[in-house]
C-alpha cells in the first residue's frame, strides 16, 4: 500500500513538473530561441574574426618577410613600397614593425620630418604594442631636439618617464639635455641627477649626464660672474719740477733778439786811392 501511495505522488509532481515547464515554454519561448540563437552566432563570429586575423597575420608576415629580402637585396624603393604596403593594410602587430622600418630609412636618408610623422602614427596607432609605442615616441622626440623648444619636448617626453615606462631613463636624459638647452637648470638637474645615483643606470649614459652637468655648472658660473670694468685711458700727470723747467716764470722779461755783428769801418768803405787809381787808369 505505501509503495502504491509513492507511485501515485511521483505521477502527480512529475505532472506538475511538465505543466510548469510547458506554461514557462508558452510564456518565455521567443526569449529562450533568441538567446540560444545569439549564444550560436557569438560562438560562429568569433570563430570568423579568429580564422580571419590568423589568415591576415600570415598573409602580413609573409609580405613583412619579402619586404626585408627585398632590403637585403638593396632594392631600396620596391622595399619602400612593400613596407607601405604593410603599414597601411597589413596586420597590427606587423604593420607597427613595417612603420618602424619606414622610419628608420627615412632618418637614415635625412628625411627628419617624414621620420617624425612616421613615428608619431605609429605611437598613436591603436592595436600596436605598447613597447613599440613607446619607442616610437621616443625616437620622435630624439629627431625633434634640435628644432623643437621646451614645452614640445615636455609634452613628448613627459608620458615615457613613468617609474614603469620601459624607456624612462632615456627619456629623462632627453628632458634634461631640453630643460639644460633652454637654460631651465632646476628641471634639467630634476631629471638628470637621479640618473647618476641609480644603479640600474649604464655607465655610458652617466658619462654623459656628468658631461651635461659640468657644462651647466659652467654656464651658471659664467652667467654669475660680473663682467670686468672698463680702463679708462691714462693721463700723463706733470709733475712741478717738469713744469717749472718748461712754464715761462712769471714776469720776467722777455729775451732781447741777438744782434748781428757790427762791420768794421775799413771793411765797410772801400780805400779812396785803389778807387781812385782805378779811375785814372
């Protein structure tokens, strides 16, 4: 009898069961299709856009690696085009490396402004690598130090010298080399002199902070040091011995004017008989 009792109330939940269910399908089938057709099409494109990108990643590595034989080659402008290509249409990660590639022939070729550009798309590029961005704004800012004045470098440089920025310590020499240029000395040593006590810092890029340094404490020195006073011109000072020998003394007469010497009378007058005598003969 209680197995019976069993039976019959497992019949009746299980009929409950089927109602509740067939009632929530009535109710809720448009939202649970739609849901399972979305969970279908999510799970299809995804598998699209990854097939895609591997298929577009290799095509890209195969045109980055004839690209390079073609600069192996020293076919310098059908290398150029091959990279442009890349940099334009290729994959992500190789259209950064092929920006990279532009931009180093044309700093190579004297090309400075187009070298800049090159680097800045390629620093603003989304889906590169940030550690090929931020080598990119750094090459940049490097190009532009000659041309560029304090407030450019800031702007450029300030992003890279984060404690975490895989380039900080070249970029705080950068700042400090600009800061120096522009004879802000306070911001040049702000940035140049933790590079000396850092020990992770190259002994060559401490060699050239010393040299910066030196040369800014020089030019302090120099702009502190009161330039020299003029000489005035001498003046030849008489003393009262020369003046009394040179100075006339006071009324004293004048000198009389030499006189010539006087003649004497037999050399004046000519003797009477020689004249006479003359005349007779």
């Amino acid at each position: 009898m209680a197995d019976d009792n069993d039976s019959l109330l497992r019949e009746v939940e299980e009929e409950l069961r089927r109602e509740q269910l067939q009632k929530i399908w009535k109710r809720y089938n448009g939202l649970i299709l739609g849901a399972a057709t979305l969970v279908v099409l999510g799970v299809a494109g995804y598998q699209f856009l990854e097939t895609r990108r591997l298929s577009t990643a290799q095509a890209s590595g195969a045109q980055f690696s004839a690209a390079e034989t073609l600069s192996d080659d020293k076919k310098k402008d059908e290398a150029e085009k091959a990279f442009k290509s890349i940099a334009d249409d290729g994959q992500a990660g190789f259209a950064a490396l092929a920006k990279l590639r532009l931009a180093g022939a044309e700093a190579k070729a004297g090309k400075t402004s187009d070298a800049v550009a090159t680097y800045d798309s390629l620093a603003k590029q989304g889906g590169a690598d940030p550690l090929l961005k931020s080598f990119a704004q750094l090459q940049a800012a490097s190009l532009r130090m000659s041309d560029a004045d304090y407030a450019e470098m800031e702007n450029r440089l300030t992003p890279l010298i984060g404690d975490d920025a895989p380039f900080a310590k070249s970029a705080r020499e950068l700042l400090g080399i600009a800061a120096y240029k522009a004879k802000k000395y306070d911001d040049a040593r702000k940035y140049l002199e933790p590079l000396l006590i850092d020990p992770n810092t190259s002994e060559d890029q401490q060699e050239r902070v010393k040299i910066v340094m030196g040369e800014m404490a020089a030019a302090q020195v120099a702009a502190n040091t009161p330039p020299a006073a003029a000489k005035e011109p001498t003046k030849t000072v008489t003393t009262p011995a020369a003046a009394e020998t040179t100075a006339p003394a006071p009324n004293s007469p004048a000198p009389e004017p030499a006189k010539a010497p006087e003649q004497t009378k037999n050399d004046a007058q000519p003797q009477a008989g020689g004249a006479a005598n003359a005349d007779k003969k």
